[in-house]
C-alpha cells in the first residue's frame, strides 16, 4: 500500500506532463469519468457537501481501519478533483488522512486554476474528508 505522500508525488508527475491547462482540464475530466458512479443509496442531503457550487456527494465506509471514500458530482471538473482526492487519501487510516499535508494540490497548480468557488469547494470537499477521518478515530476510540 502507497503512502499519502506516494501517491500525491503519482499525481504530480501525471499532471507534469502537460504545460497547457487545457490539457490538464482534460486529464481531470477523464479521471471524473472512470470513477464509478455512486449507488443511489449514497446520494442523500446527508452525503452532500456544503459549500461546493455543484452538487458533491462523498461517502465514507470504515473498513478494516482504514477509510474507503467514494464520491460523486454532477460537474465534470469537479467529479475530477473529487477523484483526485480519493485516488490520494482513500484507504487510509484516520490518523493518516488527519496527518496528511496534502501539497500536491498547490504543487499541480490547481488551485489558481479553478474559480474561487470551485477553489471553495475544493477546500470543502477536503474538510469534509477530514471530518470523516476525526469523527471515525472518535467512535474507535
């Protein structure tokens, strides 16, 4: 198993191939496209995210100590970044994902290539995840 900081060094070298941002939009737009849809079940005002322009539903399940996100949005970027996210902390314990300085989002320059209010939900969905993380360390506890 990869660590957090693997995995997000993984993303900055696919995002490095590119120079035009154009380019990368699309790398996200394809990353969107193969996660899996969410199940019906899973797309509950609870599963949510507050703070994001487009609808973004994350689900969390704690199996074997470690956190299994999935996720899904009814806007392509924002589908991408989700999938993004998940590729770096999804399977990972709470402690991990709490601990996690997650730089490759600076690092890939995606934050000033998004609108201030998909920057928003970037940081939302990033929240979101952690508040996850602290409320299943809580219950194990």
């Amino acid at each position: 198993m990869k660590t957090i900081n693997e995995l997000q060094d993984e993303v900055i070298d696919e995002f490095s191939n590119f120079d035009d941002w154009m380019d990368k939009y699309q790398l996200l737009i394809d990353l969107g496209s193969e996660q899996p849809p969410l199940d019906e079940q899973y797309k509950t005002e609870q599963n949510l995210i507050d703070g994001c322009q487009s609808r973004v539903w994350l689900q969390a399940d704690f199996i074997d100590g470690k956190i299994i996100f999935q996720a899904e949005s009814d806007a392509l970027i924002v589908k991408g970044i989700i999938a993004l996210l998940i590729k770096v902390v999804s399977g990972h314990t709470p402690d991990e994902i709490l601990d996690a300085d997650l730089y490759f989002i600076d690092r890939i320059g995606l934050k000033e290539h998004l609108s201030p209010t998909r920057s928003n939900g970037l940081l939302a969905m990033v929240k979101q995840m952690r508040m996850y993380a602290l409320a299943f360390k809580a219950k194990r506890s």
